[in-house]
C-alpha cells in the first residue's frame, strides 16, 4: 500500500459479509457526460491479495486506458479490522467506497471503481457515481 493510503483500526465483532467471489468485475455500469465507470470487487484477507486484485483490475480490457481507479478495502485480522482507501486522482472518492463497506459491515471485501474521463467536469456527481458503482458490486454479490 502507498504512503498516501488512510489505514484505521477498529475491532471485528464477527458479524460481517463477504463477498461470495474472488473477483467480479462489472463493466460500464454508468455513462455520464462521456464519463465511463466500471466496478470490481473481490475477497481478500491480506495484502498481497490485495496488491493483485488492484494489478487484476488495471490489467483488464481497456482498464490500463482509464483516467482513475478509486479503492477502499476492510480486511480481519485476529479481531481487528483494517482499512485503507485510495482515491485515485479522484479526492475524497475512496473514502465515498470505505464509508459504504463500513455501513454494509463488509469484510475481507475490496472495492475499485474506475473511471475513464470523458473531459466534461462531473463536479459533485462523480461521488454519486463511485457510490451508485460501489453499491452496484455490493448487490450483484
């Protein structure tokens, strides 16, 4: 994880979700002003589980072309839950994916919404869209 990533601890009561799936991914979920997102979500239990998901999702048709990919991760751990988010050239839209995987109680679940540029400003929309995307993989799941 990069030094610009948020890492909190809290404490796993064991109630959790997780995902059903090792890796999902759905693609063009939402058009806005030529602005294209896509979500992938995936169980994880560590970090380097973490490092190849995020290599996974870059690596999928077109992902390498896309402006931004925003994620937010909570892994458990000997009853202590981990969190960190990146937002990805987009400010502030990791912690949009955090706040939902902690609202979900998801864990072992990491989130990336990507999000190709169409070169019209979104303004605050594009929070609305990474949380419409992030919520999206959470229903499929």
């Amino acid at each position: 994880m990069s030094r610009n990533t948020d890492k909190m601890m809290k404490m796993d009561f064991g109630d959790g979700n997780v995902p059903a799936h090792d890796f999902q991914n759905f693609e063009k979920i939402i058009t806005d002003r030529r602005s294209v997102y896509s979500v992938s979500i995936a169980l994880v239990n560590n970090r380097e589980q973490i490092k190849d998901f995020l290599k996974k999702t870059k690596k999928l048709k077109n992902h390498y072309k896309a402006t931004h990919h925003t994620w937010a991760v909570r892994i458990s751990n000997g009853g202590v839950m981990y969190e960190s988010k990146n937002d990805g050239g987009e400010t502030g839209a990791g912690n949009v994916i955090l706040r939902i995987l902690q609202k979900k109680n998801m864990i072992n679940t990491v989130v990336c919404v990507t999000r190709w540029y169409g070169g019209i400003k979104l303004e605050s929309d594009r929070f609305k869209h990474v949380q419409n995307a992030t919520l999206y993989a959470l229903e499929q799941i």
